[in-house]
C-alpha cells in the first residue's frame, strides 16, 4: 500500500487502516488480515462502484464480503481434495468437470428437498423469504406489502434460513 | 466437527439477514459480536457461505404462480398499483406499496440556486451533497434541509440516509426519495432519467411506488406516464464530473441536451439524427472543439458550426 491512493475509496481504507485491520481480524483473518487488506486496496481501485456516500460502511461491505468469499473458495478446495481421496481406482487428473448423470439427479433430489422445505414453512413465511431472497425486495418494503410488522418478516427469514441450513447440513452428511 | 453451537448460528443468521438490508451500518457492533468469541466468525462464515449457495439452488425453485402474468422486462411499467412479479429483472425490481402520506409541509421557505450551461456547482446541506451540472436550476428550502425541487437540468445526490427523515427530491413529474442513496437526476422538458449508483431510490412514493436499487435507472419520457426501467452500471453514474459521458442507446437529442449544459454553447440536432440511439463513451477533455471533432468521428455523422453553437446532423 505504498502508491499513491489513485481512488476516494483507497483513501479512505488508509485513513481507516487500523479499524478495517482489526475488523478483518475478528473475522478470523488471523496473519492473513494485511493480505486482506491488500486485495480490498487494489479490488476498490477497479470497483464498479459509482460515487459512494457512506465509504467506510461500504469497505467494510465489502471486507465482509471478501471473507466469505475466501472461505468459499477454501472450503470448495477442500472438498475437491475430499472427492479425489475418496474417489475409487487411480487418479483422473483431466477429470471432466461435466455433470455426471448421478450429479444431476442428486441435483434434481436436492430440489425437490428445498421445495418441500419452503413449502413446510407455511405460506407467509415462504412469501416473505421468496420476496425477500428471490425478488429482492427489501424487509420493511415486504412487511408495508402484508401488512405485518418488520420483526415478523426478520422473524420469518431467520426461520426460512434455519430451515434450509438444517436441510443443507442433513444432505452434507449423508 | 464444528465448534460453535446452534445459538451462535441463530445469531450469525440474524447478523445476515440484517446485513441483507443495502442500509445497514452496524459494523461496530458486528465486529464486537465477532470478537467476542472465535467461533462466531465461523459460525458466521459457514452461514454467509450456505447464504450465498443458496443462490444457484433457487434458481430451479418453483413457486407458487400468481395472478398476475409476468410482463417482459422491455414492457413499460406503470409505477402504480400493479404488482411486479417474476421477470427476468425480478430481482432488483420492486413494487413498494407506500406508507400513508409522506409528510407535507405546511410553508416551504423556499430559494433558487442555479448554474449557467458549462458552469458547476457543489451545495452542501445538512448530511447530503448536490454537484449540479450546467443548466440546472434547483430549490432548496430554507427550513427543511431534507427537500429539494428540481426545475430543469441534472445533478448528483450524495444523501445520507436517514429513515426518520427521508431526503424528498421533486421534479414536476414525479416525487423521489432516497433509501441510503447516492443517485443523479436529470430533468426538464417534461422528462425524468434517474440512475442510482448507491442504495435505492423510491420513485413516487404516494399510493404505490417503485424502488429502483443501485444499478439501475428510470426514464420517464416527456408526456408519458409510465416509466422504464433499465440497468446502468453504477461506475457511469455522474461521470460527467470527471468529463465523460457514458451512454448505452440515449437518443442522440439526450447527448447533444448533455453537450450543452457540459460546454457551455448551444448543440442541438436536426430531426433526422435525434431519436438515432447512441451507445458509446464521450470525452469532454480538451474543450468544445476538440470534443465536437470528436463526436463527429464517433458517430460517423456531421457535426458542424452553427453560429454561435453547433448541429449535429443525420448521417
């Protein structure tokens, strides 16, 4: 980080370098956190972001975001690493990344399992995670639409969430 | 296997769904929750990544159909009453039934500021920053720092959000307000083009209205009453401060509108040439001629002296 800032936003991850370092650590980034730090840096510097009117709540958006994406791409690692070991007879290495046939039918079943899962939780609170998730909706928009208050519509999203992690874990496990 | 337990994920989902909202800004207190205990940041980074899964697996979902047949994202759409449903731009486009009335008030305290065409100028209010571009005229009102009229022209709102007090913009066709915003306006001759860079901008908020989110724009054209949605990216969104136009199929009538309160001289353009769409990027740099000598090559069209100004003609 030693150019020049060539961006607002670069600007403002150097004057707030401490706060967004220790955010970053919290969030488990551990020596990594400069790295982190690093990449928002350079990422913001060719963000499609347009003038920005709260820029410190936008990085740490977008700090947040890049942490979930590093431990996305860790996680698929390792489970690649899973499905070779665990794959019988010698190694594939020009493995074709093409859906199997028995991929796409446990897509298909995957489906249907979430289908069944939002249709358990009742037609409002289907509603409100389709609204929310699926239309883009925002929560106090959808709460003035049914006509029901912000914490029943936070309420039934953490319970959809609940749901569909639980149904996600049972399907990992198998 | 994991280390955290499940009322530590209740949390970390109730953290997500919060962070859901483009407003939020409660990252203080995240990070103290974070802090609080390593586990959180698992539990947490487990949940937003299951969050993020879930969007390839919704793709395949079937919901239940509604009433209403699902328009082409092309169609115009009337910023009333009909629900907007389904589409391929479902996502980022919403219908917001609004809350009762939006607070008139009583006398408004009311003063002109306005630029000359080439001329800009930066307002600052209480927690909101206007760059006017050429041409504009806008009223500000004296006692309420949360309002402001647009007569003609264009500008770029940087608004800090405030839902107690939401920042009202008026033009003569339409009321917007923001939603944690920063977004640019361009109005007069009974048109309106809104594009939203940051947060969301509610159009007409009274009976029914539309949220348009960031990365998209509204156009209403002059003497219609509805409008059109379409995406812009939000990297384009008050670029002429920096002295480029990006346009992605504006009439060409737009972009000369646009030379002119960017220049400073008179730019129209003949009948032929002014619905032609153009798409492409225009640089301001080096001053009216060269900018127009420019133009001309881009478009592969006439671009010549008219008097004091300029025309661009049909090719």
């Amino acid at each position: 980080m030693d150019d020049a800032p060539s961006s607002g936003l670069q600007a403002v991850i150097l004057a707030n370098r401490e706060k967004l370092l220790r955010f970053l650590i919290a969030h488990g980034a551990g020596d990594a956190a400069e790295d982190v730090l690093q990449d928002l840096y350079l990422r913001v510097a060719t963000a499609d972001a347009g003038p920005v009117a709260q820029p410190l709540s936008y990085l740490y958006r977008a700090a947040n975001n890049l942490m979930v994406d590093r431990f996305r791409s860790r996680r698929q690692a390792e489970r690649r690493e899973q499905d070779w070991s665990d794959a019988a007879g010698p190694a594939q290495p020009d493995r074709s990344d093409e859906p199997s046939p028995d991929r796409s039918l446990v897509a298909r079943e995957t489906l249907a399992g979430v289908q069944a899962v939002l249709a358990g939780l009742g037609t409002r609170t289907a509603t409100i995670f389709r609204r929310h998730r699926i239309d883009g909706v925002q929560q106090r928009d959808i709460a003035r639409e049914l006509g029901v208050s912000l914490s029943t519509v936070e309420a039934d999203l953490r319970r959809a969430y609940r749901a569909l992690l639980d149904y996600r874990r049972s399907i990992d496990e198998v | 296997m994991n280390d955290w337990t499940r009322e530590m994920e209740e949390e970390a989902i109730a953290w997500l769904i919060r962070q859901r909202d483009p407003s939020f800004d409660g990252w203080d207190t995240f990070e103290a929750w974070l802090a609080a205990d390593a586990a959180h940041a698992r539990a947490y980074a487990e949940t937003a990544a299951a969050d993020r899964d879930l969007d390839e697996l919704l793709t395949g979902v079937s919901w239940p159909v509604d009433a209403e047949p699902e328009p082409e994202f092309h169609d115009p759409i009337v910023p009333t009453r009909r629900r907007w449903l389904g589409g391929a731009m479902a996502a980022s486009v919403a219908l917001a039934v609004a809350a009762g009335s939006w607070f008139a008030w009583p006398s408004r305290d009311l003063y002109s500021v306005q630029t000359a065409a080439g001329e800009r100028r930066t307002v600052t209010l209480a927690d909101t920053q206007l760059e006017l571009n050429g041409e504009t005229r806008i009223q500000l009102d004296r006692k309420d720092q949360r309002f402001a009229r647009m007569e003609r022209g264009q500008a770029l709102f940087m608004v800090k959000h405030d839902p107690a007090r939401p920042f009202r913009l008026e033009t003569s066709d339409a009321t917007l307000v923001d939603a944690g915003t920063t977004f640019e306006v361009t109005a007069g001759g009974g048109a309106l083009d809104l594009a939203v860079s940051e947060g969301m901008v509610v159009v007409d908020p009274g009976s029914a209205g539309i949220n348009v989110p960031a990365g998209q724009r509204f156009v209403l054209a002059k003497g219609q009453r509805t409008g059109r949605l379409s995406a812009v990216r939000p990297s384009d969104v008050g670029t002429w401060r920096s002295g480029q136009l990006f346009y992605d199929g504006a009439p060409l009538s737009r972009v000369a509108a646009d030379l002119q309160r960017n220049l400073g001289v008179p730019v129209s353009v003949n009948n032929a040439a002014a619905a032609r769409p153009f798409r492409g990027v225009v640089r301001l740099d080096g001053g009216v001629e060269p900018t127009m000598a420019r133009l001309g090559i881009l478009l592969g069209a006439n671009v010549r002296r008219s008097g004091k100004g300029w025309v661009i003609a049909g090719p």
